[in-house]
C-alpha cells in the first residue's frame, strides 16, 4: 500500500518523505545513517515551557528534556544524553552489522521501544526497509529494460541533448563539446 501511493505521488511529482529518504540514499549510493533527526544530534526540540530535549514524541513525558532556554550553561551537544542519541545508527548496532539494508535504512525510530532502549531495532522499521529496498531494486530493474528497449538511436539523441543543455548552462550556446551521437 505505501508503495503504490509512493508510485501515485512520483507521477504527480508529489515528494513523500518517509520513502525517499531511502530512494536518495539509494540513488546516490550514500549510506543513510540516520532516519530520525534527534539521532546524529540533527535535531533539538524546545517545549512551550523552555524545557530543551531531544525528541518531540517526549514533550509530554519530559523524558529526553534536559535543559532549558533560559540555562545559559546548557549546550546541548555537550550533554551525555545528545552524545548517546548522536551515536544511535544502524553503523553502530551489532545486530545490523550484515543486514542488506544497512546503507538505506537509518534505524528508525527510538522513540517507539516500549522499554526506552534506543539500541533495540525494530523489527516492523526492519520489515519497511526489506520491502523498500526489494521494490528499489526491482523498480531499477524495471526501468533500466524500458530504457534498453527504446531505439539505439534515440537514446544517443537524448543523451546527446542532456550535454548541449549541460554545456550550454555551463558555457553558453556552441562552446565546442561534442553533442552529437558517436
């Protein structure tokens, strides 16, 4: 189902986060270390109190709120509760260590351990990251035989113009790069 809305929103060129986090990762052969922002230190969170923490699913709680605006001593990174969470990837977790998705998943959530244990994975995020990644790799499998499929010369032809254009926005109209099909 997330698949086929994540297909529905391409088309329209609707950008949905949660997948193409893993889609970029993907396509630009870069390991996603981090899916949550308060892992890697990326994020703070400042309640309506003042109280400053990590993560907005614990505003109610108060758990990872530890400092305050108003405490001119407080630096978040400094503190050992921003260095654990900054520490919080897959990279990092034995468990993951041989795990096929171990480029495009980023860890999930550790807001969602029903013990607050930030080092459990979660076997549902692991579950969406399986799914993802198969469908990833099917779908460029997919593409790559419609892109084989279309006349030679055609595809010289377009690849031919993504360089004038290229060149073009880079030099200025007839800078002598060759453009044409060889």
């Amino acid at each position: 189902m997330l698949i086929r809305a994540f297909q529905r929103f391409r088309e329209k060129a609707i950008y949905e986060d949660r997948i193409m986090r893993k889609v970029r990762s993907f396509v630009d052969h870069r390991v996603h270390a981090f899916d949550c922002a308060a892992c890697g230190g990326a994020q703070v969170v400042v309640g309506s109190d003042a109280r400053v923490g990590l993560c907005h699913a614990f505003l109610g709680s108060g758990r990872t709120f530890v400092g305050s605006i108003y405490d001119e001593n407080f630096v978040p990174e400094q503190h050992s509760l921003w260095r654990e969470w900054s520490l919080r990837s897959p990279l990092n977790m034995p468990e993951c260590t041989g795990c096929r998705c171990l480029g495009i998943c980023g860890g999930g959530c550790p807001a969602n351990d029903p013990d607050d244990n930030i080092w459990r994975i979660s076997e549902a995020f692991c579950a969406h990251s399986r799914t993802i990644l198969d469908w990833l790799i099917w779908d460029l499998f997919e593409q790559t035989l419609r892109t084989q499929s279309e006349p030679r010369q055609e595809t010289y032809q377009q690849a031919g113009a993504a360089r004038r254009s290229a060149a073009e926005s880079l030099h200025g109209p007839a800078c002598g790069i060759l453009t044409t099909a060889p």
